[in-house]
C-alpha cells in the first residue's frame, strides 16, 4: 500500500519485547495512559495494538493509524477482540488524512520518538483535534542531564538502525509543550528498571489539551 513503511524484522520482535514490558510495569503505564479518556479516539502508529485492550469503556471509537503492514494485520487482530470499537488503518502520522477538529483524545505511545518529522506529526494532530481536546501521551524523552543527553546522542549513532527509527535523545515532551498545547499533568519516570545504562529509560506519561 501507497506510504507503507516497512519493517519487518523490528515488526516480528516488537510484540515479544513489548509483552516482556508489560509484565514488568508496562501495561500499567498503558492503563495511566488512557485512564479517563473518553469520545472519538485517535490513536497514531498503534502498532500491533497494545493498547486497544485499555481504552475505557467511555471512548465510543478510535481510529488506529498504523503503517508498518505487518504490524497493521497484528493491529487488526487486536481491534477486532477490543472492548471499544476500534478501525485500524495505513497512514502517517506526518499527514492525516482527517478532517479538522474531529477528535476528542490523541494518543501517541512509543510513536513520537520514531516519526520521521515529530514536529509536523504534533501539528498535524492538533489539526484534527477539537479545541480543548486532549494529547495523551506515553513516550521516551530526552535526559535531564547534560552527560545523559550525551550518552543518548552517541547511542543514537546507531540505535535508529536497531530500532526501526527510533532516537532516544528526542526531546518530545519539550516539543509538545511547544506545538500548541498545555500540558496538565505529567509524569517523569526511568523505564524499565535496569542495571545497564539504557538511553531510552527516561519516559514521559502525560495529558496535554490543545489550546
Ligand atoms: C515502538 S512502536 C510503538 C507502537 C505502539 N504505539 C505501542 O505503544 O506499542 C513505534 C511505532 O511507530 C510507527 N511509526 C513509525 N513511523 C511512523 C509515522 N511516521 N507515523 C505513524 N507511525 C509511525 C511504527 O510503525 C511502530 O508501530
């Protein structure tokens, strides 16, 4: 399909490595994420649809953007035992073939870290958002420190190639309080527990309303 993008190794390892996740603190973090989310729903690159099984009863729909193919068809499976109505489909979320104000909540979750234009993927989702509705987010996000920041540029040497484009050292908290929205709450947390340094530890949970 016209703007797939293809990852096929990444798409076959992901769901492993995020189920490991779960066990250990991830699903949590996806019931924080969505807990009182309620409306029209969009949920950009849903990947094999980890948080489908989250979303509260009060979402009436959501509309699940994926472009990796096989992931998509592992996004399908998931929507289609979802206990809200959930319709995947192909598309980027650099450009949103949506109309204007036509959401309630947004959820970026893991996503906004290996967009190819963060930036415009944000305005892009404040486009399609009502005013006052929501940006939930659940992302990876810069360090505070000067010598982490260094160890997440020197990693993301190579870690974009591992992980299907993917940087850690992204400051995505930053640019969404910069694209349009007002942060209300957010949560900064390392992610998940390691000895190892690992430069995507540092995690966001937030709410961000669209002004
Ligand atoms: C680490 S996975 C996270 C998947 C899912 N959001 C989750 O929380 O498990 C990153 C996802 O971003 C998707 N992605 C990459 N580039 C994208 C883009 N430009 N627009 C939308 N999704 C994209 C990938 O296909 C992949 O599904």
């Amino acid at each position: 399909m016209a703007g797939d993008l293809r990852h096929p190794i990444f798409a076959r390892l992901y769901p492993r490595m995020d189920a490991a996740t779960a066990r250990i603190g991830g699903a949590a973090h996806r019931d924080e994420l969505l807990d009182g989310a309620s409306g029209r729903v969009l949920e950009i690159g849903a990947g094999y649809g980890a948080n489908f099984a989250h979303y509260p009863k009060t979402v009436g729909e959501v509309v699940a953007l994926e472009p990796e193919p096989t992931l998509r068809r592992r996004a399908e499976e998931a929507a289609a035992v979802a206990p809200v109505p959930v319709t995947v489909r192909a598309g980027v979320a650099e450009d949103l073939d949506l109309d204007d104000a036509s959401f309630d909540v947004a959820v970026a979750s893991l996503v906004l870290c290996s967009v190819r234009n963060p930036v415009r993927a944000l305005a892009e989702i404040r486009r399609v958002l009502r005013p006052g509705g929501e940006l939930r987010y659940y992302e990876h996000v810069r360090h505070r420190d000067p010598g982490g920041v260094r160890f997440q540029r020197y990693a993301d040497l190579v870690w974009p190639y591992l992980a299907a484009g993917c940087r850690s050292s992204r400051p995505t908290d930053e640019w969404i309080a910069r694209s349009g929205f007002t942060v209300l709450r957010e949560r900064r947390f390392s992610f998940p527990p390691s000895r190892l340094p690992n430069p995507a530890a540092p995690h966001v949970i937030g709410v961000a309303v669209r002004d």
